[in-house]
C-alpha cells in the first residue's frame, strides 16, 4: 500500500473541508473520486490546484470498474467515504437517486474494496481502513426528554434519506461481521460551516437574508438539532481513522442543541451587526413561516461521550464562535455564493417553496 488515502465525495461540503485538512495537516496524498453532482464544486478547491498530493478523479462510487482501477493504480492505506446524496427535502422529492448513490453505491464501492483488501498481504491487510461518513438521522427523532443518541441506540430512520444512510451502514457493518473487512462508521450531527451549499438551512438563511428574501421556517421552528463546526467534524473522522476501533460506530456531535428558530435569530443578529439592511431594519423581519417537512424529524441530540473517552476528541469550536466565523466566511465569499446559486439551485428553490424567485 501506498502513503494515499481515496476520498470519495470530497468535492462536496464536508468532504471538501476534509480534504483541505488533511493535506494541511497530513503526509498521505488524496485520491478523490467525485460525481460532481449539484452539490460538488472544484471551486472548494481551487486553493489545491498544482498541488501534487491531491488528484481529482470525476466518477461514481457505484462505478465498480473505476474504483476497482483506482485501487490498483493507487494502492491507498484508507477509504473515507462521503459520497452521498445529503439533503433531506430532496430525497423527499426524489428518493430515486438517495437510493442508487446511498445504498448501491456505498455496495459496489465495499465490492471493489473487498477485492482490493482480499489481495493484500497481511501486514496491509491488518492496517487498511474503510470509514464510513454517516449521520445521527438514522437514529430517527427524540422526544424533549430523551437522552442524546448513543452509538448502542437502535436504528428508527424517518425520511428517504435517513433510510438509505441507515441501510449503507448495516451494509458496512456486514462487511466487517462476514468479511472482516476492517471498517470504521462514524455518525454526526449537523455540521455548518464554509462551503456548505445554500440549500440547507444555515446558509440559505445566510443568502436569503443578503438577497432581502424571506427566510423560511417550517412549521413552527420549534425542530432541534444539534450543531458541530464542519472542521470539528474534519478532525473526528481524522482521529477515529487513526485510533479507532476496527468495527466500531463513532457519534461525533458538538453538544450544541439548539430549536431553529434560535439558529435563524442568531444569524440574523450577527448580520445585522456585520452587515446591516440599507434600511436599518433588523433582517428577523424577513422570516415567514412555511409549510413543515413532511415527516419533519422533531429532536436530533448527540451523546459524544464515546469518542471522548476513548479517543480523546472534543470539538474546538462552541456553537457561539463557529457560527460567528460562519457568517463572516460566507460574508467574504459571495462570489462563491453567486456561481453556486445559479442553474439548478434555482430550479430546486422553486420546486421546494413553490415561491416566486
Ligand atoms: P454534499 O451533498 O455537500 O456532498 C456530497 C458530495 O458527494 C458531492 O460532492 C457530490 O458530487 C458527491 N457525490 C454524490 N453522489 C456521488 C456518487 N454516486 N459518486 C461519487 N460522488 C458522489 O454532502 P455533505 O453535507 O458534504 O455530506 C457528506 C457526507 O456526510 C454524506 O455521506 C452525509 O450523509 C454525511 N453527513 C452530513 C452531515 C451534514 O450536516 N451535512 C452530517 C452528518 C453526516
Ligand atoms: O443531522 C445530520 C444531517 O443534517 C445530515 O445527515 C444531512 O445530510 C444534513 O442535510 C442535515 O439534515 P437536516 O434536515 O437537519 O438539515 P437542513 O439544513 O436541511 O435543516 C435543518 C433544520 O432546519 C431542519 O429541522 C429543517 C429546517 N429548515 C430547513 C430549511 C432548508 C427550515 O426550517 N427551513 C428551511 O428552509
């Protein structure tokens, strides 16, 4: 095996933020494989170009002749799979392509890498990963006065999407159970953070507020979830690849819960203060209340106690700085924020508010 990780889906938001970590912080080169779906943008990566430890390969996870062939040619030590089709109310729409990616995909990628793994010798053998990026969604949703997940929580998943994540970690935990294939699966909390595609809430709240549009709160707002900076995530995945136990879930969380309607305040406070309305009013005057989620999951909550203990991590960030450097980022970006917002984000905002844009 070769000093060289294959990344999949690190064009995405998080994928891209870890594979800017990881080569600020890491020997090993990255081979990364990406469908440049909507949702990936070699933009996020732009600061890679010419750097000789990053090599960028258009493909699918479900394409198990190309992966088989990156394999060979690569030989890398790990996997780190977050290649996904991620948004809740598109798989609500859609849960056609949730299916294909999430579930089929993640199983001709765990084919080609058991064939991989299965040719290696011992001692590679022994040292070979396979991370399994996924969520705390699959745990289903909390009542107010339930504990936080913990990784022995069983699986209850509610939307077209949770259901494919939980189906695509049952399929990775298969693999190590029958054929040892040494895997690891971590499970988070919602991450926010630069590069995170206006679709998802913080964000979109983020643009709407500059563009003078609604910021929409489905039903009551009241929904928590629980929040982790996108790099706290970064460097969980980081640490339970190298020091996690072959087999064994991860919960990553921030323990920061918070209902939405406290998130969406807060994003408006920050801008108000950095970047004020021409008129002098407060942005909050822009939310409107819209039609719920169908099946909208009520409480998410993560117990990170476990890779705490075990493995000695914490998030860096309270919800209070993250969020802060958040709205500051997407503040000095906007040229980014414009090149995304254009084709078929357009479209999508049409289909999920039926507003007119
Ligand atoms: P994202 O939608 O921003 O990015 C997904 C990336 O995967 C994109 O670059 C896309 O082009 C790529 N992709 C999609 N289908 C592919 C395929 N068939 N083959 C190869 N590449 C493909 O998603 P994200 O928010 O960065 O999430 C990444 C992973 O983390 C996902 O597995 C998601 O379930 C998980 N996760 C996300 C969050 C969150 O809050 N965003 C929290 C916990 C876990
Ligand atoms: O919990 C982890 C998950 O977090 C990840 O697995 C998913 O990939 C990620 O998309 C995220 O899912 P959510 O559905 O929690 O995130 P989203 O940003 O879509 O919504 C957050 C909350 O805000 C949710 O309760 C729905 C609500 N919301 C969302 C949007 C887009 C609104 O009220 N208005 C909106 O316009």
């Amino acid at each position: 095996m070769k000093n060289t990780i294959l990344v999949t889906g690190g064009v995405g938001f998080i994928g891209s933020n870890f594979v800017l970590d990881w080569i600020a912080s890491e020997t090993a080169s990255v081979v990364n494989l990406d469908k440049l779906t909507y949702a990936g943008n070699l933009q996020n990566l732009e600061s890679l170009t010419g750097n000789s430890r990053h090599i960028f390969v258009r493909g699918d996870i479900g394409d198990a002749e190309l992966v088989a062939k990156l394999l060979a040619e690569h030989q890398p030590r790990a996997i780190v799979n977050f290649a996904a089709e991620s948004h809740v109310d598109r798989s609500i729409h859609g849960p056609g392509e949730f299916i294909q990616t999430n579930i089929v995909g993640t199983f001709q990628l765990l084919e080609a890498t058991r064939a991989y793994w299965g040719a290696l010798n011992e001692e590679d053998k022994k040292a070979f990963r396979f991370l399994h990026v996924s969520t705390d969604e699959v745990y289903g949703s909390l009542k107010p006065e339930d504990p936080a997940f913990k990784e022995t929580n069983s699986y209850e998943p509610n939307s077209p999407y949770s259901a494919s994540k939980a189906a695509s970690d049952h399929l990775v935990r298969a693999y190590h159970h029958t054929y040892g294939l040494p895997v690891l699966t971590t499970n988070c909390s919602n991450n926010y953070g630069p590069y995170h595609f206006p679709e998802k809430l913080i964000p979109l709240i983020i643009h709407n507020a500059l563009a003078g549009k609604a910021l929409p709160i489905y039903g009551d707002g009241q929904q928590v979830r629980d929040w982790l900076y996108v790099r706290d995530h970064c460097s969980a995945i980081r640490r339970v690849l190298e020091a996690g136990r072959v087999g064994d879930t991860y919960n990553v969380g921030g323990w920061n819960e918070k209902p939405n309607l406290d998130v969406v305040h807060t994003l408006c406070a920050i801008l108000d203060e950095l970047s004020p309305r021409a008129d002098g009013n407060a942005y909050a005057e822009q939310v409107t209340y819209v039609t719920d989620r169908l099946g909208h999951d009520r409480r998410y909550a993560i117990d990170a106690t476990k890779i705490h203990r075990e493995l000695g991590w914490k998030p860096g960030e309270t919800f209070e700085s993250g969020i802060r450097k958040t709205v500051q980022w997407y503040l000095a970006n906007q040229t980014w924020v414009r090149n995304v917002t254009s084709g078929d984000y357009t479209n999508w905002i049409q289909k999920n508010y039926k507003v007119e844009d």
